[in-house]
C-alpha cells in the first residue's frame, strides 16, 4: 500500500475565517488519541466525492502537543480540480473522512540559533505549528508575513496579538512589502530561513538569500502544488501491461490509482520524490511542474512525477 | 609547489578544493604555513576591504605579503591555539552571509571548519585548500588523546604510548583521523613506521 | 509467559548462556546458503509468536545482565552514550517510544502512567519506580536518551534528518560491532558508513538512505545484520580493542564451538514524531556455534556461508584469520543435504546431520 497510515477521523469544527480560507478540526472516530507531531508536518486528506477520491495535502496548522485534535485551514481554488470545493461546500461537521499519519518534508532546523518565517497567504499554515512547537522550548524566531489584505490575512491578528515582538504582517493592498535584502542583512551567524508561498515568493527568497551567501542548508521552502487539469492523454504502463486514459480532471497519478496499479506516494504535491517513474518511450511534450526533478531531469525526458505532472502527443510508455 | 594530490579514498575522508572568490558580507581567511599562497592566490581589493585574515606563520615568510593585501584585519600568531580565543569572538559577533576560507595543513583546515560549523555555518559552504605538509592529525581511540602533526604510520600516541595504525575515517567534529592500536591481537609485533602515502 | 532472567557476564568468566528456549528464537541472519549485502529491509510490525520480531522492542532472559553490562561500560566511558544539544527532543521522543511500547507489550514487566506531562514509569525487572514531568530534564537523574536506554537492550543511534540525509547526532552505544559513537557522531550516513567495504560501489548505502529517509511515522522498518565475536563479549568496541583483540587468538579446536559466536544485530527504524527524527535501535543477539549447532538447517548453511564470503568481508567483519578453523569446525554440521528458503529452524522439516 502507497503513501502513510491512515486515521479515520470525524470533523468536529468547521470556523471560515475570511472568504476564501476555512479550518477544519478534526478528531479521531473511535475517540482516541491523534499522533503528535513535529511543526511543519502536513496530512494528506481523502475526499469522497462521488466515484472521485481526491487526495490532498494540507499542513498541519494545530499544536503539535495537542492530541485531541488536528487543524488544517484550506483556501478555495475556484480554478482548481475541486478538492477545495469539496472541502468548502461538501464537508460538514460530524462527517467521517480518511487522513494520513503526519508526515514532514519542511521540519525544522533544530539546530538554528534563530528561525526566520517568511510566509505568504495561505503560506502560513506550517509555521502555526511550528511557532507553536518552539514556543514550548523557548527558541528564538520571527515571522514575516505578507497577505492580501486585513480581511485576507489569515491569523494575522492571533499571531500579532500573542506574539507582538516576533510577528510582522505586510498587506498588499497598503502597498506593504518585505524588505528582503534588509532583513536578511545581519541576521546572526546560525539563522535559518523557511519559506511558505506562492511559487514567486520561494524563488525570490532563495535567490535573495544565496546573492547574499547565504548557505544553501539555511534556506528551507515548501510549496505544494494541487495537480492542475489539463487535456486527457494515454499512457500505457509497461510492468502492469495496461493502457490507461487519464481523464482532463485527475492526475496520472489519480488514473494510475483508479485503474488498481500502486505507485508510491507521500506528498501528492510534486515535493517528496516517492512517485519518480521512468519514462521507457515517448512521442511528445512533458508538461512537468513538479519541484523534485531539477532542469536537467525535466529536459531529458527520462522521468516523470505523476502526481503533478502531464503529458501531450502520441505515445507515454511508463515503467510501473 | 606546495600541493599535494592525495589518494582516493572512502567517503568520511576531506576533499579539498581550490579557493574562488564568493559573494558575502564579510570573508574570514584562516591559514597556516604554506596555505598563505592560496590567500594570495584568491585575494581581489574588492574581497579584502571586507576580508579578516588570521595566519599561523609556522616559519614561513607570507606574513608582508598578506600584510600587504590591505584586508580588514589581519592577525598573526604563534600557533592555532593562540588564536583560537580570537577566531571565536569573531565568529560568536558574525553574521549571515560571511564567507569563510580555510588554507594550509589538514590540522588547522579541520579544527578551524569544526569551529565555523560549531558557529552555525555548515561544512558544505567552507571553502578549503590544502597546502604544505601531509601530516596528520590522529585522535587515539583507546585514550582520546590527540597527536598531532602525524606522518608516519604506525606512530606512537603522544599520550597513552599505544602503537597505533593510521586510518583514513576522518571526524570533522573532532578535526582528526582515527587511530587504532596495530598490535591488539599479536603484542609487540609493529611494523617499521614508514611514511603515510609511500 | 513470564521471562526467567538469567544471572550472568558478558566479560571476565563469560558465563553468558541460551535457554533451549533463546535458542529457538535465536534471529538466524542467513535466509539462503550464500550472504551478499543487500536493502534487505521490511516492515516491522510483528512477527510469528515468541520471535525476536514480534514485540518492538524485544525483552529476553538477557535483559537484566545487559544492562548490568551497560551501566559498567558507562562507568569506565561515559563518552558511549553522547546527544549533541539539538537531539534532546529527539531523546523525549525515543522515551515515549519505548515507555509506551513496552509498557503495551509486556504489561507484567512495564507500566506506564500519565497523566498530562506527569509520568510514572515501573519498571519491574530493574526495579525502578519513578515519577517524572514529560519534557522536563531536571526531574530525571539524566538525559531523557541516557535515561531511558539504560533500560533498554541495544544500542541506539538517534539520527537527525535534514538536507535529504540523515546525521549520526545522538546515540547510546555498548554493545557494538567495532564502532566508535564518540567519533562517529556529527558524520551523515554516507560517512559513518564509510570503513565499510563493497557496498558502496554495489550503491547499497545509496538505495538504503532513500528507503530510511522515507521511513514514516506508524511504519517501522527492520533488518538483520551479523559478524562474529570470539567469547560473549557484547562490548566489542574500538576503544578498548587493545584489551579484547588479542582473545581473538585464543580459539582452539577443542574450544571454537563453546568460544566462537555469531553476533546478529537486529536492526530497526522507527520515525520519531515530535521531532521528526529517526531513531535506529540496534539490537544485538549471540550464539555460540555449539549452540547453532543443535539446529541441523543452520549448521550446514553457517558452514556454506563462511566457505563462501568474499575475503574483504571476511576482513571487514574481523574473522579472516580465524576463518581456516571455523570452517574446519563447521564442515562437520555440513552433510551436503539442500536447505529449506528463510531464517527459520524448520525442525519439523529438516532431517537430523546425515553423518
């Protein structure tokens, strides 16, 4: 079987905290307690949509020392494939759902002698936990957090009002920005930075910083990606002697899945690395979007990650 | 020339580069003995106005010309030791972005990264080129003791008298190789010592 | 069942022993006539009843000696147990673990009891009795590592994931197999592993690095490993190998079956959660030959392994020299008979020594 262990869990809590970001609590079904966790960990959500499962990431936003409960905030897409939507429209306080073990692919440094956050958006959601996390031990940090507006910054009055000394908001629409090179500027020898956001804001933040020297270990980023739809294509897959269609709404992964062959997983988000596959032959264009492959890898046309990944043209023979 | 090529050998053991000019907010240059020639060889006026140079002559005739480059600071002692008080203020007051180089012998390149690394850079982003002598800094297994400047293999450790044999595993915590005693299982039967790459 | 604790040594008259009993369940590393390394990884989630796999931590007849054994090995070198300052959550973590794990699995010896952060742990064999407060290090006589490991049998190495390896940054190391904690610790896995010949070119290190950093929480893993040890000596470690080297050379033919065992380390991988560490115990099991001996299937297998390693091996895992009289020993347990596939003893299928 692909991917973590699985909870069965019951949504307890349903709070929308501005129009387009919702939280959900969840607790376990049989009553028990969760796992805890280490700040920075997601959990990956199954929705039952109909004859559709969708399987997403989201990070786990809770106290990593509370096992009573998980929290997760998800943000409306309403260009997405719908995983959102469900969630927002579909899911209702008492229903079951399946999520995974936490699993962290953005822990900390523990190491750091100070935390830098740089957040954007919904971006936000792993430092909850992890601020939390170092709260408990005493550690030094300071989050930078850039958001829409007022009404879209997510927790941006919680974190202010407990945490007044180390949390700084910038809002778009007052024409608010992070000073990058300036913050970066005489941060203590041993700093680390995490970055969460937009795909601009992690490319930015990492070259700022390696302009600036500094090391490539200090500088930690996460972004996952939703599968984005595109146009069907057929892929036939060589160790299980299958043709496979996959649909304009699901990932290869998804079709892969749907058609029984197992292909590893944790992350569902173009970031782990588990659903690396070889590519045997092909007559076409890969639309990769993954952030495991480097350039290289992607130009070469040897691999693929299916679960954010696509493909155009004639022929996709796969090694799974 | 005061470069060597050392043997391949397995994964815990240093690689040293050549040093190349990088971006930062300050450079710390360490060298001894014969690793002022990288200095030389690396320093632009540029890096200099932000460079912190700390040298251990060891007998060797650089010190006018680092002198010479106009860095920041620069300081010369009498040994690594001497030094070391200063090299951790300045690393304790530091900041992101500084850049480090490490030049000379196998002793003074490693027990300087421990400190840089120690101080929160990783070992990944010090820059390190050996120059001048092959000898070695060995930490005993039995005792712990350190002996250093090691170029015969076996040795005799300067602290518990143990016939020891080199190895190649290498701690960067500990700035050392591993040396362990030859003559456990047949006591008394040591090899002649001879040198550690003949 | 309620385990018979033996009262024995593992240095100076060695009068460690098996029962009949830890014979059986001895963790036999060689599932086919010949040995190579491989990622010979699996779950670990149990196993056949009475097994070495079947518990997560498995307590036998040895337990309470061992950490007799440990607490003397501490005493002359505090240096084998170290945590580096960013692994104490990790040590938290690995107490919960095993305080849970035990305290589940072997109820009349454990008992865990919490109520938030206020934790009472029993432990009867050692006969501990102790109140502490979860993730605070002033109410334990140590660290939440040492502390807990002194009450668990193995070695454990506690290794800090980050940067896609993992870092050798804590450990509580006794009963190794020629490693050295103390200078070990601080490498990443490529390095600590670095003395060991072969597999690295076979890419053995590389495909297991990727395996363990995957490794989640929920979902342990394990595998065996083996050497060879003349006389039950758990603490063969290089520090004092100036003293126990030279018992090396003390095997005979009369005495190889009662001197000479085979050392398995039973090695496991648990993610630890709140620090999103790695934690590997290594658990170490002896046998004598005269012991493996009663088993017919092992004893011709033990004799086709030993024949056939490679020498680097043979080197590597320190029995080149003794290699010529073990295998004049073994060749006597070796009627040319096939064996079945896997680990276990089959001695219901496999016929008696056919000479």
């Amino acid at each position: 079987m692909s991917g973590a262990d699985k909870i069965a869990v019951t949504v307890t809590d349903i709070v929308p905290l501005n129009e387009l970001v919702t939280r959900f609590e969840f607790r376990r079904t049989d009553g028990g307690l969760l796992p805890t966790f280490s700040g920075g960990a997601h959990t990956v959500v199954e929705m039952r949509d109909g004859d559709i499962t969708r399987m997403n990431p989201y990070s786990l936003m809770s106290d990593p020392m509370d096992q009573t409960a998980y929290c997760i905030s998800v943000r409306r897409d309403d260009e997405g494939r719908g995983g959102s939507l469900f969630m927002h429209n579909k899911v209702a306080v008492g229903d079951e759902m399946v999520i995974s073990y936490p699993v962290n692919l953005f822990s900390l440094d523990l190491r750091a002698k100070k935390h830098l956050f740089l957040a954007g958006g919904i971006g936000i959601t792993p430092f909850m936990a992890q601020i939390k996390q170092l709260e408990r031990f005493n550690c030094r940090w300071e989050l930078h957090y850039a958001c829409r507006s007022k009404d879209l910054g997510s927790y941006a009055d919680e974190l202010s009002a407990h945490h007044p000394n180390e949390t700084h908001i910038y809002y778009d629409d007052q024409k608010q920005a992070i000073d990058l090179v300036n913050l970066l500027d005489g941060q203590p020898l041993g700093t680390h930075v995490y970055v969460c956001g937009p795909k601009g804001m992690i490319d930015w933040v990492r070259n700022t910083a390696k302009a600036e020297g500094w090391p490539r270990e200090a500088i930690h980023y996460e972004e996952f990606l939703a599968p984005k739809p595109g146009k069907p294509f057929e892929v036939k897959l060589a160790i299980s002697n299958k043709v496979i269609q996959v649909g304009e709404q699901e990932s290869l992964l998804e079709a892969m899945e749907r058609e029984g062959v197992d292909a590893p997983y944790l992350c569902r988000g173009g970031a782990c690395g588990q659903c690396e596959t070889r590519v045997i032959d092909y007559a076409g264009n890969f639309i990769h979007r993954d952030h495991w492959l480097d350039d290289a890898e992607h130009a070469s046309g040897e691999k693929i990650m299916p679960c954010v990944s696509r493909f155009e043209g004639k022929t996709l023979v796969l090694d799974r | 020339m005061s470069k060597f090529t050392f043997p391949k050998s397995i994964t815990s053991r240093p690689v040293y580069g050549t040093l190349e000019p990088r971006e930062g907010s300050a450079h710390l240059m360490i060298a001894d003995a014969e690793g002022a020639e990288a200095i030389l060889d690396v320093a632009t006026p540029e890096m200099m106005a932000k460079a912190h140079i700390i040298y251990i002559p060891k007998g060797e005739d650089f010190e006018d010309r680092l002198r010479a480059l106009k860095p920041a600071s620069f300081y010369a002692g009498p040994s690594y030791a001497a030094a070391q008080p200063r090299l951790h203020k300045f690393l304790a007051d530091a900041k992101m972005g500084l850049q480090v180089y490490l030049a000379g012998t196998e002793g003074l390149i490693g027990q300087a990264q421990s400190a840089a690394m120690a101080a929160g850079i990783p070992h990944t982003a010090i820059q390190t080129e050996h120059r001048g002598s092959v000898a070695r800094r060995m930490q005993c297994v039995h005792c712990k003791g350190i002996t250093e400047d090691v170029e015969t293999d076996p040795f005799v450790c300067s602290h518990c008298g143990l016939n020891l044999f080199v190895r190649d595993h290498y701690s960067r915590r500990l700035a050392a190789y591993q040396a362990v005693c030859i003559d456990a299982e047949d006591p008394g039967n040591v090899p002649e010592p001879k040198g550690i790459y003949e | 069942m309620t385990i018979q604790f033996n009262d024995e040594t593992f240095r100076d008259d060695y009068s460690f022993h098996n029962s009949e009993w830890a014979i059986k369940r001895f963790p036999f590393p060689f599932h086919e006539d010949s040995y190579m390394y491989s990622v010979n990884m699996e779950q670990h989630r149990g196993g056949p009843d009475g097994s070495v796999f079947e518990k997560r931590f498995d307590v036998d007849e040895h337990y309470v000696s061992e950490m007799k054994d440990r607490a003397l090995v501490l005493a002359d070198d505090p240096l084998r147990c170290q945590s580096l300052p960013h692994m104490t959550l990790a040590g938290w973590d690995l107490l919960e673990l095993i305080m849970v794990s035990k305290s589940e699995d072997y109820p009349d010896l454990f008992e865990l009891h919490r109520d938030g952060n206020a934790w009472r742990w029993i432990n009867k064999p050692l006969g501990i009795d102790h109140s502490f407060t979860f993730l605070d290090e002033a109410t334990l006589p140590y660290g939440p590592m040492e502390y807990i490991t002194r009450q668990a049998q193995g070695d454990f190495a506690v290794l800090d994931q980050r940067d896609d390896n993992l870092w050798m940054d804590a450990g509580m190391v006794t009963t190794q197999a020629d490693w050295s904690l103390d200078f070990d610790i601080g490498m990443n896995f490529f390095e600590w592993h670095a003395p060991v010949p072969l597999a690295h070119e076979k890419g053995i290190f590389v495909r297991a690095l990727k395996f363990l950093l995957n490794i989640q929480q929920g979902s342990p893993a394990r595998r065996l490993n083996w050497t060879m040890t003349v006389n039950p000596l758990l603490d063969t470690s290089p520090e004092n190998y100036h003293k126990w080297g030279i018992q090396k050379t003390t095997l005979t033919p009369e005495n190889i079956g009662a001197k000479q065992h085979l050392r398995v380390e039973l090695q496991t991988f648990f993610r630890l959660p709140r620090s999103n560490a790695l934690v590997f115990p290594i658990r170490c099991y002896l046998c004598s030959f005269q012991d493996l001996m009663t088993v017919p299937k092992w004893g011709r297998r033990l004799h086709r392994v030993i024949r056939d390693l490679p020498d680097e091996l043979a080197t590597y895992k320190g029995f080149i020299d003794n290699r010529p009289l073990m295998l004049d020993y073994l060749s006597k347990f070796d009627d040319g008979l096939p064996t079945s596939p896997g680990i276990w003893p089959d001695l219901d299928v496999e016929p008696a020594l056919q000479k």
